[in-house]
C-alpha cells in the first residue's frame, strides 16, 4: 500500500417534454465560483468566477485526515479527492495568503515535485508543489493522496450506453425527431421519464466540458417553466475522445466539476426538471462539439438498446455496468 500524506481526505449527465434546444447556453466556466463560490475549506459562500458556470461545490485547500509524509519517489503523483462537484485551489505558494492561480477538477491526477511544510489548513501543514499542462503551483495535502496512476487519457469510445445506473429502468417519453421539441437542434434527442434525483451517468468515458449547477429550490426555473427558463436548465455536458459531446439536461443537481475526468457510468448528477421544462425527465443528447452548451444533435445509438435507438414510449433497462 502506497504512503499517504498527513490528513489524507478528499482533496484539489402525460408526455414530458424539454424547450427547444435551438437556442444557446453560455458555455461553462472554472468551478471557482458558482453557488458554492470560492473557500479555502471548500464551504459556501464567494462570487461567481463566471457567469451561469461552476457548480453548487466551492473550491477547496484542505480538509482533515491522517497519515505520514511520504518520500518523493514514493509519491510521484497525487490524486484530487474533494466532494464531487468541487475544485480545489492550486496556490503561488504553501499558503492560502495568495490568491489563487488554479485550480484542479475532483479525481485530477498531477505530478509532485516536492513537498513542503506551510500553512496549516484544517491542522495540515503539508503542501506538494505540483505540475501539470494546465497549472503549477502548491496544494495542501489536507485534500490530496499519493498515488502512482498515471493520467487519465481519452481515448475514442467503443460506443455509448444509457445514462442511467446499471439495471435501472425508464421509458422514452420522446424519441428522436418527436413531435413536441426534439426538432432542429434536439433531432437526435432523447427524453427519459424518471423520477426527481435519479442518478445520471456517463455514457462513455469524457470530461467535463460544460457545467452549469446554478438553479436552486425555490428559484422561478427549478421547477421547470416556458422559453423564458431556457438559459437556467442545470446540465452537464461531456466531451468524449472521438470529439464529440453528449448533453444530460434539466439536472437537479449536477455533480462533477470543470475539466474533471469522468468515467463511463460514473454519476455526473440528479434528474429534475430544472430550466425550460413541462415535467421531470432527463433530456439527453450527442452533439456536436460548437463551444457551447446546446449545439446541433448527432444521432446516438445505444450498445444496451435492441436496434441502438429506442422509440417514444418504448421501455429500457440500462446495461451501462463497467467492470469494477
């Protein structure tokens, strides 16, 4: 068993029918804002970093946990483990005295190059200089592990299953081209009939491209509403490594951050019928990838469907199952 750092903790997708999709989303930013907003122990409160991006997860230095320094060669890597949906704070130096210079998606795994003693964060002392292609800097070890795994890398999906937990059950309220609003844009669209907080998962291996987790309880659009709600759907888009995307819509919550790596059925967030929405589904498309949130849909076949693409009102059982 690999050494871990002291205070190993976690560390830095009646007919119920969706709005039309031929419309634009802000495209999602860096989770160091949101609802969460920006913590130096991953609590609530903060600004937003960008506008409709991030997620209800602030971002994070550092949380309590036990174990011992670790030597270098014995921790060439570390491993991000925060709450789902949270980032973690990349800082100039072994202090939460600078302002940010990054941060690192939940499950990022980063090269070491040394480690340091600095601030205590949640009574963790131990920071790691790390490097990687999208930010160097310090993170505390209140939020991190050792680890030997290298990077993960996207590689081309052997195809896509249903986004739904493996065995788990649903019908399809409406199928591609449906009459109500899978037109344009959404042709290729698939809505699921599920109840509220169904988990949603990948459907192929991705990352985070777009989040946006801003509608809340009590909010005009949480419970779904006209063209005016558009913009405010909760969703969670993935981009895959063939380049294309696939879009999970209308989310209670979503639960991944920007940039994470996400396996295929790993769950990326709870169904609801946030944003421009008649009842709660989940709305779920491949798309192509344009920059954006909501782009033009590509047609989806499924590996767990009999014939890869079900009808309006056909019955599915979901075999998305990866081997442990």
């Amino acid at each position: 068993m690999l050494p871990r750092a002291r205070f190993v903790a976690p560390f830095a997708l009646l007919l119920l029918a969706c709005g039309s999709d031929n419309g634009d989303t802000p495209a999602g930013g860096s989770n160091e804002g949101g609802a969460g907003g920006t913590s130096d122990i991953g609590g609530n409160g903060g600004s937003n970093a960008s506008t409709m991006s991030g997620g209800q997860g602030g971002v994070a230095d550092g949380a309590g946990g036990t174990g011992g320094e670790a030597p270098v060669d014995m921790c060439p890597r570390v491993r991000v483990q925060v709450t789902p949906g949270n980032s973690l704070n990349v800082r100039p130096e072994a202090s939460t005295a600078g302002d940010p210079v990054g941060s690192l998606p939940n499950n990022a795994v980063v090269d070491v190059v040394s480690q340091v003693q600095g601030e205590a964060v949640e009574g963790e002392t131990l920071w790691f200089q790390i490097s990687s292609p999208s930010v160097n800097g310090f993170i505390s070890a209140a939020y991190s592990e050792c680890t030997t795994d290298e990077p993960p890398v996207l590689m081309p999906p052997d195809g896509f299953w249903l986004p739904l937990e493996c065995g788990t059950s649903a019908t399809i309220s409406q199928g591609n081209n449906g009459t109500y609003t899978h037109q344009g844009n959404a042709y290729y669209a698939f809505d699921f009939a599920i109840g509220l907080n169904t988990p949603m998962v990948a459907m192929a291996d991705g990352v985070v491209l777009h989040v946006y987790n801003e509608t809340d309880p009590g909010d005009e659009c949480y419970t779904g509403g006209g063209s005016e709600c558009f913009l405010y759907a909760n969703l969670v888009v993935l981009l895959h490594g063939d380049g294309t995307t696939t879009l999970y819509k209308h989310l209670n919550e979503a639960l991944v951050s920007q940039d994470e790596f996400v396996p295929r059925g790993t769950v990326i967030g709870l169904s609801g019928s946030t944003g421009y929405s008649t009842g709660r589904h989940a709305h779920v498309m491949r798309q192509e990838d344009c920059g954006q949130a909501n782009c033009q849909s590509i047609p989806l076949e499924f590996e767990d469907v009999p014939g890869g693409i079900p009808d309006t009102g056909d019955t599915v059982t979901s075999d998305n199952c990866p081997d442990p």
